[in-house]
C-alpha cells in the first residue's frame, strides 16, 4: 500500500524538485512527450488530439500538453508553477496552456476534460489515490506513464510496483516499459 504524505513531506520534496528543472532544455521535454504519446500511447500529438481538452497533472515548466496542435484546452496542475522564470510562463501562455498554481489533490476546476495525464508525477504527489479519483470523476480517458519500483528520496516521496496501477486501474491494460533504453528521454 502506498502511504499518503504529508504536506509537509510534500513541501520537503517540491523544494527538492525545483531544483531539477531543466528550463533550457525544451526540446528533451518535446522529445521525452513525443515518445509517451507516439511510442506508448499511438497518439500523433499533431494530428490526433485535434478539438480535445486535456488536463496534465504536474506538467512542470515544458508539459507534454504545450507540444501537442490543435487542443480545444490543455491546462497544467503545476503547484510549482509560480515559482517558474518569465520566459517559461509566456512560452507557457503563448502555447495556450492554462497553467494552475496548485496540486492536482486541492485543484477546484468543474469541467470535464477529454484525458487527464500523469507522466512521470505521481511519485511526486502529497496522495495519489486522490489524484487518480479526481482524473477519474473529470476524464473518461486517464493516462499514465510512471516509472515503477523506483527508489523513495527527498523529492520522491513515493516508489509503486505493477500491481498499485492494476488496482487503481482494474479494466485498462497496463503495459510496463524497459526504462533507460530510450535516448535523451528525461523522465521514467
């Protein structure tokens, strides 16, 4: 069973975690979405998710969504969203993502989106069940892309095994990926 943090514990691992942003580096971000989404997922980001409203739990300062053509709505969960440079919110703002000073756990937003996307986030998180409960009630569609028995640090608070993602998604199939094989891929 996966433990739920506490917000102090999370608070620990943000301060962690800020410090790993790449915010020069867009194309490894661009990169690293182009192979979740066209390797793993079979979705063409800029043809395929044309008129669709997605929400991105944790994007960070490049999320997946700000590279993909034609979304009727991306918006990026990012609580760490407001301590980004200048630059990266208006490339954010001039990509069209709404960008939310929050954590998915306490985000407020009623609208129903087409997907909500967890990719390489969920070991950052305060509760992942409830960020997947949310995904759930807001998306018929949630995707997730996460590493899996990973080693718990400062800013990973939380580590998961195949089995947590078949519990949490009983009737989807869920496919395990050989991590490190990839080239210039940052994340899982």
């Amino acid at each position: 069973m996966i433990e739920v943090i506490s917000q102090e514990r999370w608070e620990q691992a943000q301060s962690k975690e800020i410090n790993h942003y790449d915010y020069n580096n867009e194309e490894n971000y661009k990169n690293s979405a182009y192979i979740i989404l066209r390797d793993h997922f079979n979705i063409d980001p800029e043809n395929d998710l044309v008129g669709k409203k997605i929400l991105e739990s944790g994007g960070g300062c490049h999320p997946s969504t700000s590279f993909c053509k034609g979304l009727k709505r991306a918006v990026n969960v990012e609580p760490l969203y407001d301590k980004f440079p200048d630059n990266i919110k208006s490339r954010l703002s001039n990509a069209n993502v709404e960008c939310v000073s929050t954590s998915f756990e306490d985000y407020k937003g009623r609208s129903k989106f087409d997907e909500v996307w967890f990719f390489n986030v969920l070991q950052h998180v305060r509760d992942p069940y409830l960020q997947i409960e949310n995904a759930k009630r807001i998306a018929n569609v949630v995707r997730v892309f996460e590493p899996i028995d990973t080693a718990i640090n400062d800013e990973h608070p939380h580590s998961f095994n195949m089995q947590f993602f078949k519990e949490q998604f009983p009737d989807a199939e869920v496919k395990m990926y050989q991590g490190g094989s990839v080239a210039r891929f940052h994340g899982a």
